[in-house]
C-alpha cells in the first residue's frame, strides 16, 4: 500500500490542478463572449 501511495503523489507534477484549469477556461470563455468574439456559447 505503501508504494501506491507513493506512486500516486510523484505522479502528481501539474502545473495547476484540474480545478484550477477549468476556473481559467471559464473565465477565458466570459472575456470572449465580453469581447464580442462570441455572441452566444450553446450550454
């Protein structure tokens, strides 16, 4: 159990976390819809 608990953590080298990727992409998508680029973003 040891090795997997270390296997998982050196594993680990992201710049930023999947969290912190999606906050970027939402805000990179509200400062193109801002900029007029898009007008309307299907969701």
């Amino acid at each position: 159990m040891s090795t997997n608990a270390v296997a998982l953590s050196s594993r680990k080298s992201w710049l930023l976390s999947v969290d912190s990727w999606a906050v970027v992409a939402a805000l990179l998508a509200a400062l193109l819809v801002r900029a007029g680029v898009f007008t309307r973003i299907p969701w």
